[in-house]
C-alpha cells in the first residue's frame, strides 16, 4: 500500500503505488511464463530437448544467484527441498576449508531428477529472501557451449 503518513489524495501518491504494483506484477508474469515453459518442456521430455545433462554424479545441479549472507548449506538445503530430495546443497565461501569465511553470495542445489530440478528452478527463481531475489538457472558443464 502508500508508505505510512503518505496523503492518499495526492495524485503523486498513486503513481509511486502504481509504479510499485506494476513493476511487481511484472516480476510475477516473469516468474510463470519460466514456470510454463519448464513444464512445456517436461511434457517434451526435457532433459534431450533443452540440452540439460545431469553431472557425472548423474546430478542435475541448480546455480543459486544472490544469496545472503546469512544463508549457509543447511538454510540453501531447507529452502530447496519442498521441490524434492536434494542431494547436495553448497554454499560459496571465499575461503572453501573455513565454513566461518565469508560468503561469495552463491551456491549450487542438486537434485537426482530433472523433474525436481525443474521444479525448483520454477519455483525459487526471483524468490524473495531477506533483501534479494534469487536467481537460479540450470548449471552448465565446463567448456559446454552455452545455449542462447
């Protein structure tokens, strides 16, 4: 709504509300057409037709963009796993050996089927927590050409 104190009246009032919802709304129309079109592709048979393999774990790992600080492997992990079993979920620090290092603010969330993978993508890409949006996108194999 209008931030506290803010006259309703004023026509300039309504245009920063607006402007909010509308950038929100935005957002949200964003978020389901990357929910659609993963389920398209699921209906397809996803894994041969969007080019996404699994690792040679046979994993299919998420790349997690913008994550706080405060989240470490266990809160990635918690956040995860309504969209299944994850497998193995690891947060960037800028020291790996020392887990008190800071973060890097990204990490990785493997799951043992593309279907959860999927899922998840769909579900915690533009993910609010704390003062980010998260961005998550399949992970791609080094030197693997990047699918434009």
């Amino acid at each position: 709504g209008l931030p506290p104190g803010t006259d309703p009246t004023t026509l300039a009032a309504w245009q920063q509300y607006y402007a909010q919802y509308y950038m929100w709304y935005q957002q949200q129309a964003m978020v389901l057409a990357q929910q659609e079109q993963i389920a398209r592709q699921s209906a397809l048979g996803a894994p041969e037709s969007s080019g996404i393999r699994p690792n040679a774990q046979g994993l299919y790992t998420l790349f997690v963009y913008h994550l706080p600080h405060s989240v470490d492997n266990n809160k990635l992990t918690e956040l995860f796993r309504p969209y299944g079993e994850v497998a193995e979920a690891i947060v960037m620090r800028e020291n790996p050996r020392d887990p008190a290092s800071p973060t890097r603010g990204f990490g990785f969330v493997s799951y043992k089927t593309y279907s959860e993978a999927a899922e998840a993508l769909g579900g915690m890409n533009g993910y609010q927590i704390e003062h980010k949006r998260l961005q998550v996108s399949f992970k791609t194999a080094k030197g693997a050409p990047k699918k434009k």
